[in-house]
C-alpha cells in the first residue's frame, strides 16, 4: 500500500476475535471482537480525532494559517492533534496532567508540540483550566476542548462506528467501551442504535471514576475514568457501567501482551475484563464488540508489564 500522508494510514485497524479457544470463560459459539486502534500510526483511536478536529476547525473558519491549536489532554488525543497540525503546518501546544506517561509528552514533542504540565492533584479539570488561560492569552489560538466539542463523538460516529458495523456484517449484541471523555463510546453507541436498537451498551470505568456512583479517587489505568458525567452520555439508554479495579486491568493487560501478543495499554485491558463479564451473561451465538485504545510501548516507564502487584 503506497499512501502519500502518514494521515491516510489511519482507521480500517483490525478486529481481533476471540473465542472460547482463547478465553474458557467465552461460552462456545459466542466471541468478543476487540478493534486494534492501536495500530493507528499514532499509536491510539485518537488519531481519528484528530484529524477530524483540525478538519472541521478548517471547515468552520477557526483554524487559519498561523492558528495555534491548544488542548488539555491525558496525550493520546494531542500525539492525534499533533499529527493532523503538523500537516496543515500548524503550531501545538497541549497541557497534561503530570502524572500522565512520560512517553506520551515524549511522543507530542517529538511531534512539534510543546506541553504545559499541570498538578496531578487537579486531575483533568486542571488542564482544563489552564488550557482555558492559555487560549485567552495566545492571541490566534484555537481550542478545540475535546470534552465538550461535538466533533469529538462525531468523529467516531463517521470514521470508527461505520468499521464496526462492516468489521462484523450489522451483527453485534453489546457494545462495551471505556470512557474518558466519552467522545468514543457516545459516537459509536448512537450509529450503533440507529441501525439496531437493541444493540447493549456497557461503558467502562477505572475504580475512582464516578459513573457507578463511586467516590472520585485516583487510579493507575490511564484514559478512561471522569471526575464528572460527560454530557456526551446524555440521553443514551446505557445499560450498565463497568467499574474496573487496577489490579484487574493491569492484570489483563498483561495477560493480553504474554498470551495473545497484544501489547496494549491498560484501558485496553480494562475493556477486556468488562467485555469478558458481559459475553458470559449472554445468550450462546452473542457477538460483544470492545476497543482496544492505545499501545502499550507509552507506559513502559509505568512498568506496565512487569508489576508483580498486580
Ligand atoms: N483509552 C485511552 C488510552 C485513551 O487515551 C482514551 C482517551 N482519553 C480513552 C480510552 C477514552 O476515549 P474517550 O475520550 O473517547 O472516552
């Protein structure tokens, strides 16, 4: 395949099916299908962002030459920006909580972009923050704020959910996907309903996130999980959140990288755990549909791996 821009080699990833001769607990005759977005060439599902994010800021008059994008972001989504930015000979800056993987800050300033770190202890609400002061100080500047912009799921309702959908010939039962800014299971979920209403959703949260009602705390899986329920949700008949411990998803995503050669990060493996819970409660011939978000190579300095803890 000849392509003339690293952007045409995103999208069309691969599904990865997995069966009971993969997994025992998957009942015969039914399979989890997981979409390898890693293989992205940024490395995650937010190179379809994106893309999609400089497009339509182009389209609408608000990114011009010369505009500096700024965004506050876990770093997927800003080694997403940063490619698309790059291309359209555009500037970047993004602000991330610290405690985010070094590889990812890394990975964006390889890219070009500069990173402003703000304090763990504000969580994403901080960067957030100081994205908003950035941006009214940076004359030409332009914010696209992924939480709340709705290019964010409808770039995964236009380039993601139509793959599924074919990936799987218009046969899925459940839909399970974790949610950071809900862009991703939002998109998807409303394409998926529109064709089949009685596809299930089950999104997926670290321990510490607050869609089960939980008590919003720290956690290690790095993604997914909010400090507040994203508009984004609103309106979709959910039908259940999946509240993952640490232990738990590091331990699929190591299970995932030793048996099955995926080398994933862990809100990958959280989904694993949450799609596996799903199929067993389902009838035989069931067809669960679960992402696979980001690479793993991001969080090796996180031990992601090698951690006996978990
Ligand atoms: N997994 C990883 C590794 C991510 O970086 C993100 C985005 N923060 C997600 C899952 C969740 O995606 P979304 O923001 O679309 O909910």
């Amino acid at each position: 395949m000849i392509i003339d821009s690293i952007q045409a080699a995103i999208g069309h990833t691969p599904m990865l099916r997995f069966t009971h001769h993969h997994f025992t607990e998957i009942p015969e005759g039914s399979a989890i299908y997981a979409k390898l977005e890693y293989l992205n060439p940024g490395g995650s599902i937010k190179d379809r962002l994106g893309t999609y994010l400089i497009k339509e800021g182009m389209a609408q008059g608000k990114i011009k030459e010369g505009t500096t994008i700024i965004e506050p972001t876990a770093g997927n989504t800003g080694i997403g920006v940063a490619l698309a930015a790059l291309e359209a000979g555009l500037s970047t800056i993004f602000v991330v909580p610290e405690k985010f993987s070094l590889e990812k800050q890394a990975l964006m300033t390889a890219l070009g972009a500069k990173i402003v770190d703000t304090p763990t202890s504000e969580g994403i609400s901080g960067a957030i923050a100081e994205a908003k002061r950035l941006h009214a100080e940076i004359s030409d500047s332009y914010l696209p704020l992924q939480f709340e912009n709705p290019a964010n799921p409808a770039a995964y309702y236009q380039s993601l959910a139509p793959e599924l959908m074919e990936d799987l010939g218009g046969d899925i039962t459940s839909f399970v996907a974790g949610i950071g800014s809900g862009g991703t299971f939002s998109g998807v979920a409303r394409y998926l309903l529109e064709r089949d209403p009685s596809i299930r959703l089950i999104g997926v949260e670290p321990e510490g996130s607050i869609l089960n009602g939980g008590e919003s705390h720290g956690h290690e899986i790095e993604g997914i999980g909010v400090e507040f329920i994203p508009a984004f949700l609103e309106g979709l008949p959910i039908s259940g959140f999946a509240t993952i411990s640490d232990g738990d998803g590091f331990a699929m995503t190591r299970k995932l990288a030793r048996e099955h050669g995926t080398l994933i990060g862990s809100s990958s493996g959280a989904a694993m755990v949450a799609a596996l819970a799903e199929v067993v409660k389902l009838p035989v011939g069931s067809r669960v549909v679960t992402i696979f978000p980001d690479a793993g190579d991001r969080y090796l300095s996180k031990d992601i791996y090698s951690r006996e803890e978990y």
